[in-house]
C-alpha cells in the first residue's frame, strides 16, 4: 500500500495511494518550467550580442585611435637625428626640431667637483678631531672627537649640503674620505670651511689661505641660503656661533649669525660706513632657488672669526683635489658656448646632445644632421589602413547568411552596423574642403579601396607625396589653420568646430587683449631709507605670494633689476622705470595676467612707491566710544578741502566702520575696515590723487578710534590698471576671450571650439582664418559620436539589450514565483489526497475485520 507522507522534510511518496505522486509533481512542475527555459535561452542570445556589440566597439574605438593620431599636423612634423661621431656626442630630437647640419666641436667636458681627505689610518678609528663645526655648501656639520671617517661620511650625507661623501679604504693608512658634488659645472664648486674646530684643515680637505670664493664685477658674493629672513645660524644648521667680527675696508663689523638674517647682515653691513654696498639677491643653482649676499665696493678685507669663509664668501685652497668643478665648453657651427652638464638642451631648437668626449688642444669634432623622418608618418597611416579594415572584417564576418542552414550572422542588417559602415566610407574619400594644394583626396597619396569595402596603401605613392608636398599630406589626414594676417594664428579646434571651406571664417576684434600693469604712486628720487618687501600674487602668481625683499640703500635700477632677475618673478612680469617712477607689467595678457602687488612701506621718494595696501590706527578699540569724536580728513583725495565727520558716542569699532563706509563722501575714496581692533583705512582711488590724512579730536585710547590728534597719512598707492582678454567674433558667431586667445562659443553653429590668437593691438577686422578637417580628424569626429558614453549608439544599444536583460530576469523572477505556488499548492492536495485515502483504507481493513469476526452459519 502507497501514499505521501512528509515529515520533518523526508518525502513518503504513495504510501496510501500506491500512486507516485512526487514524479507526478516533478513532471508538471518541468513543465510549466517550459517558458522560462525559453526565457532563459532568449537572456543568453541577449548576453551574447553583448558581448559582440563590445567587440563591435572596440574595434570602433581602436579606428578612432588610430585616426586621432593623423589628427593634428604635428603627426607629419617628424625628424631624426644623428651624429657623424656616437663617441664624441650623441643627439636627441625632440618637439620644434627643423632640418640641417650643425658642426660641433667640443673642448671640454662639464665635471663635478671632486676633494678628498688626505690618508689616514683607517676608516673606523676616532679621528681626535676638536670639537667644531665644519660648514659644507652652507650647511653645519657637527664634528666630535670621536667621530671616524665613517660617521664623518654619514654626517654630510644626512646634511644634504649637494655633496656625496664617500670612504675608500685602501687598508691601514691608506683610508681616504672624498666628497662629490652632486651637480657638474663650475657654480657647483664645494664651499667648505671651518667655523670652529678647524677638522676640515686638520684632515686635509683645505689648506693655505683663503681667497675670494666667487668674485662678481666690483666685489664678490656669498654661498647660496635656502632663506634671506632665517638666522644664518639656522640655515647653516647649528646654534652657538655667538657673535663674529669680519674686516671690509679696514672697518670692524660684528655679526650675530645665531640672530641675524642674511639681510640683517646685509643691513648691518650697509650701515657700517665701510664703503661697501650689500645686496641680497635669488639665485638657481642646481635648479633650487637660493639666496646670495652680494657686497660690491670692497677694497680690503679680512676674516678673524672665520665668518666670510661661513658664508662663503672666502675659501681656503683645496688640500686633495682629484677633479676641478667646470662646464661643458663647445662651439656649434663656430659659435663658443658653455653649459654646466653635459646634456645640451634649448641651443639648437628642439635637439638634445649628450658631449662624451673633449680636448682642449684638438676640440673634438662632429656632424649634427636633422632630417625628416617619414618612417613615423607612414607607420600612424599604416596603423590607421589596419584597423580600418579590422572593423570592415568584423563587420564582414558577422553579417554573413548561409544559405544552406539559412543562419543569419548577428550583425546582418544591424542598423548600428550599416550606419557606421556607410558614414566611414562616405567620410573617408571625400574631398577635403578648402584645402591648398595638389592632394584634396586619399585616393592621390595611395590610399585605395578593394571591391571588399577594405583600403589598401601604395607606400611608394605615400613617400613621393610627403616628399612633394608634407603640409599638403597633413592636411588630407589632420585638422588644419591657416590665416591671412600675421597678427592673428590659428591655434587649435574642436570636433565640433566645422570646415571653413575655401572662404573661411572672418574675425572681428572689438577690444584687443591688454596686460595688467602696476606703476608706482611717487617717483623714487634716491636710495631707499628702510628695509622694504614687495609682495606680488593674484592670478598670474596661482592664487600664492611671491616676496621680494629690498635692502636699505638700493637703487630704483636696481630694483628694476631685482625683479628682472629673480628666478620667481622673471618669466610673469618685467619691470622698468615711467617717469621715475618704478612700472611692472605682467608678461601675459588679459584676466590670466592679473596681479597684485603691495609693500610694506609707505610710498615716498625712498621707497618702491607701490605702498602699502592700507593703515591702521596704531591703538587698539577694545570698547565703545566714549565720547563723540570728530574724523577730519584732509590730503590730496580731498581737493576740495578738509572733510569732517562725527561719531556717536557708544559705537563698537564694527559700528564704526560701517558708518564711515556707509558716508557718501567717504565711501568714494576709502574703504574702512577692522584689522584685529584697530580701525584700517584702505584708499580706493590710486596713484599720489589718492593720498589722505586722517586725525581725531580725541587722543588715542581703547575707547576712542585709535587715530589720535597726531593723524594718520593714508597712501598713496599704486596705480593698477587691470589687462582685459580680447573680444569679438568669428564668422560674426559669439567667442569668449582669455587674454590673447579668442574661442567660438561652445554654442556657435560653426566655429564652436575654434580658437585663435590675436597679438595685435587694434580693434576692428583680424583677417580670416581658414580651417580644414582632413581624413584623420573627420573619422576621429565621428567615430566619437558613435562610442559617446552619453550618447553614442553603442550606448544606445547598450541601454535596449540591458533593459531587454533585465525585463527578462524580471519574467523568470515572476514565473518561478508562480511555479512554485502551484508546487506548494500541488503537494497540499495530493498530500490530502492520500489521507483520504488512507482513511478508507483503514476503513476498509475495520469492516473486513468486522465481518471477519460474525459467526459463521451452516445450511445445515
């Protein structure tokens, strides 16, 4: 007897009904799983055209590649390089190179400089050298009576003075330590002294006496500080120099290098009456900007303390010297040049030359020749044909139709495939619109085209025309400008920039760009009295502050020079003298040339003249006014005559300014602010017509403003005239300027992204400028728009084939769920089922059992 019995999850299947209603279960639960097993093969025909459409796309993607590296002319500015003699120089090419032969001749090569100890015991034992201080490239190497050779070693290592020390032992008193510049060329030379203790002497690396280390036209300058403002005693790294006496011109002048700054040197040296100028100056040495003293107008000088040798500015002679510090010394087609290292960039454009060999009697000599160099040309063009044809033969292969089986490939009339198959061909051998020249089309510089839809490359035919005519080639391929003025240049594109065809795109300037320029409020009449810092930034210097420190006692020329010359400023603005009066001018045009620059002293005839950015009361308010007080203000903003104004007893100094700022009088010639308590008053009109004087009726106090009776002189300062970027049109379409560069508007119907650069001064017509896109960047355009993330029909299809995925998963999701209701509900009849009948079952056994207990009767 069978049915179905469940328990605790073990199946009894037809223990009551002999039937076996489990595998009757399974059966319909199979097949009603019939439409998800469809479902299912239809997600894995959607998974797989996936995974083709991604081939598809990166087969798109590797075109397009390709065809971005045709797509700007300088692909077809290619050179090679060679020296007739590889052991005399080599030669590198690199961006800006042109044909043509150089001559070089070299007669010396740059070195490092290169001292060492004189011998010693060994490499481990205690020197008994005397406590001291040994100063290397202006740094302070601590010496001990004990220190070896070794730990002398690590000691200037850790220093990072630009030396590399070195111990070579060469057995028992033969044991040397050797010190290394770490940078070639004559400015390299080791600086080394002794500040006290005197171990560089005693172990040979100096000796006799010293001399000027570095002289300069009148005089001689210091070794380079990583800081003017630092005690020297912290930049040299060690404390407890004390104070020392140096000797210029016969006067005794003492230092305190364990307080005083470079400048402070400089100004105590100024102010000694010796008849020497001292002048702290930037500098770059081994591509690190330092600080110099220079002292011009020394006639005599001596060093009893060991200070000028500190600084540098004296050297002893050098005990052991196994190589003298010197530059490269050459001439290229007859003209003598040097160079401190041995690799010589920026002489000839766009080259490299590595000197190998020199002789100062015989100059070693050989032939520099640049020349075109095609073979990197053909290469991208050959790059270009192969993954051309790589996408017609995927899409080939996958658009095939057998007509035995009657299976279609999966991209046979794809319209994604059709679409991009039609646009490449059409784009590929089209004339190129407006461009000069013989070639206009690919099929007149070898490129063909089989009856397959695959292109082909005659290299023969490639060479001869690059040989003809290169810029005419480089614009069948790349995106080109060319225009009709020397004041204006094409610069670059965008793929949404359109062809200008043969008329091009005429500009129209309606304001020239303009550099931003800073002129000093007062002429400089004489030498600066005091100390002074000028301190530029703004946009031109990145949003950061440059300083730059003036000593007391230099000249309006000379701070021309200065910020000529500093390594920080030079390349962003250059000074002169309008007037006498000192004019900075940034370098670059427009709001990417905006500058600031302030000074930390007034303005007058023995400053800068820039002056400083604002004054403020010398007292603190710490409390209400007191009492009402009367502001007078009189000056040369004031032509009018005095200007007074009363403040309510009981304002804050908030309350203060904004009472003062909210007068109309007032609020067109000062800004007046809090600076940290005291009251700051800020001219707003420039140059000397700006200048004021501020007193108070009340003597300064914490409740009062701060002015007091005495005043305070406000301005001038500098008249700033901010540059503007150019402005106009192109093709009279809306452009944006940015100092010299004009940009159609990213919304512009055809010039969008074109941008040009005006360099001249005059509003009105520009010229015209007359772009072409060649092969290279129309499919590069192109190929773009198909593989956009945003946009692009790969995401397009992407976006269906996902969705139809998951409208799938969603299906199967939904049917499982059903199925396994009817599962469930399935069981729980059958399940009842077999009680049923089970119970009759039983039944049945009881009434068979009965009837089998009745008596039984006899007929007889």
């Amino acid at each position: 007897m069978s049915g179905t019995l469940s328990t605790s999850g073990i199946s009894f299947s037809g223990l009551g009904s002999g039937i076996d209603t489990e595998s009757i279960i399974s059966r319909l639960v199979e097949i009603e799983q019939a439409p998800i097993k469809r479902l299912q093969a239809r997600q894995a025909q959607l998974t797989s055209r996936m995974s083709l459409m991604n081939q598809f796309r990166g087969k798109v993607v590797s075109l397009s590649t390709a065809a971005s590296g045709l797509r700007s002319s300088t692909a077809f500015e290619n050179y090679s390089a060679s020296s007739s003699d590889s052991a005399v120089a080599d030669v590198r090419v690199g961006p800006g190179a042109t044909p043509g032969t150089f001559n070089l001749a070299v007669s010396r090569l740059a070195q490092a400089h290169k001292i060492a100890t004189a011998a010693q015991t060994d490499a481990s034992s205690a020197l008994g050298l005397a406590d001291g201080l040994m100063v290397v490239n202006g740094r302070g190497i601590r010496v001990e009576a004990s220190d070896s050779l070794t730990s002398l070693a690590g000691k200037i290592n850790q220093a990072d003075a630009g030396v590399v020390a070195t111990v070579i032992n060469g057995g028992t008193g033969n044991a040397y330590l050797t010190l290394t510049a770490t940078s070639t060329g004559a400015q390299s030379r080791i600086q080394i002294s002794d500040f006290s203790g005197g171990a560089a002497q005693a172990l040979g690396l100096i000796s006799g006496a010293a001399g000027v280390r570095e002289p300069i036209t009148g005089g001689m300058t210091s070794a380079g500080f990583s800081s003017s403002t630092e005690a020297v005693a912290t930049n040299l790294g060690f404390s407890g120099g004390g104070t020392r006496q140096i000797v210029l011109n016969g006067t005794s002048i003492s230092l305190d290098l364990d307080t005083m700054s470079l400048q402070d040197v400089a100004t105590a040296i100024n102010s000694a009456g010796a008849g020497v100028t001292a002048t702290v100056r930037t500098a770059t040495v081994a591509g690190r900007t330092v600080y110099k003293l220079d002292l011009t107008g020394v006639t005599s000088h001596s060093d009893p303390d060991g200070a000028l040798e500190a600084l540098g500015f004296l050297q002893k002679g050098f005990g052991n010297q196994i190589l003298a510090a010197q530059d490269a010394s050459f001439a290229i087609d007859g003209i003598a040049m040097t160079s401190s290292t041995n690799e010589v960039s920026g002489v000839v454009s766009g080259l490299t030359i590595t000197l190998k060999q020199a002789d100062e009697v015989n100059p070693k000599t050989t032939s520099i020749q640049v020349r075109s160099d095609n073979s990197a040309t053909k290469g991208k063009v050959k790059d270009f044909v192969q993954a051309y044809n790589d996408l017609i033969d995927f899409i080939r292969s996958n658009s095939q139709f057998d007509k035995e089986t009657f299976e279609a490939g999966p991209l046979l009339g794809d319209p994604t495939a059709l679409q991009i198959e039609s646009q490449l061909s059409e784009a590929l051998f089209q004339n190129v619109a407006g461009l000069l020249g013989p070639y206009t089309n690919l099929t007149q510089v070898g490129v063909k085209v089989d009856s397959d839809g695959k292109i082909s490359l005659d290299e023969s035919a490639l060479d001869a025309a690059l040989a003809a005519n290169p810029s005419n080639v480089a614009g069948l391929f790349a995106a080109i400008g060319r225009t009709s003025s020397s004041q204006l240049a094409y610069v670059s594109s965008t793929s949404s920039t359109k062809a200008s065809g043969s008329s091009g795109y005429a500009v129209n300037i309606t304001q020239p760009a303009t550099k931003s320029t800073a002129t000093a409020a007062t002429a400089m009449t004489g030498p600066s009295t005091a100390q002074e810092t000028l301190s530029f930034g703004g946009t031109l210097f990145g949003g950061g502050t440059v300083n730059l420190l003036l000593e007391a006692g230099i000249t309006l020329s000379s701070i021309v020079d200065r910020i000529n010359t500093d390594a920080r400023l030079r390349d962003l603005v250059q000074a002169s003298v309008d007037g006498g009066r000192l004019k900075i001018e940034s370098k670059r045009y427009g709001t990417p040339g905006a500058f600031t620059v302030t000074s930390d002293q007034a303005a007058s005839a023995t400053s800068s003249g820039i002056g400083t950015p604002g004054v403020s009361a010398s007292t603190q308010q710490t409390s209400p006014l007191g009492a009402e007080e009367t502001l007078t203000f009189d000056g040369a903003a004031f032509g009018s005559g005095p200007y007074s104004l009363v403040l309510d007893a009981g304002l804050s100094l908030d309350q203060v300014v904004a009472t003062l700022n909210a007068d109309a009088t007032l609020s067109a010639i000062l800004t007046a602010s809090n600076d940290g308590g005291r009251l700051k008053f800020t001219p707003k009109i420039q140059g000397a017509s700006g200048a004021f004087v501020v007193s108070s009726d009340l003597d300064a106090g914490p409740s009062t403003t701060g002015i007091g009776t005495g005043g305070l002189t406000v301005g001038p300062i500098a008249e700033v005239t901010a540059g503007v970027d150019v402005a106009g049109t192109i093709n009279g379409e809306a452009a944006v300027g940015s100092g010299q560069f004009l940009t159609g508007d990213s919304a512009a119907p055809n010039v969008a992204g074109l941008q040009v650069m005006y360099t001249g001064d005059a509003a009105g017509s520009a010229g015209t400028v007359y772009f072409t896109k060649g092969v290279g960047a129309l499919l590069n355009d192109l190929l773009s728009t198909f593989t956009d993330a945003a946009s692009g029909v790969f995401k397009a299809t992407d976006d269906s084939l996902q969705a139809q995925s998951d409208a799938i998963d969603q299906q199967i999701a939904d049917l499982q769920s059903q199925i396994s209701l009817h599962e469930q509900n399935l069981r729980q009849r059958f399940a009842k089922m077999e009680s049923a009948i089970a119970a009759l079952t039983a039944q049945q056994a009881r009434l068979a059992s009965m009837i089998q207990g009745l008596p039984k009767f006899s007929s007889g």
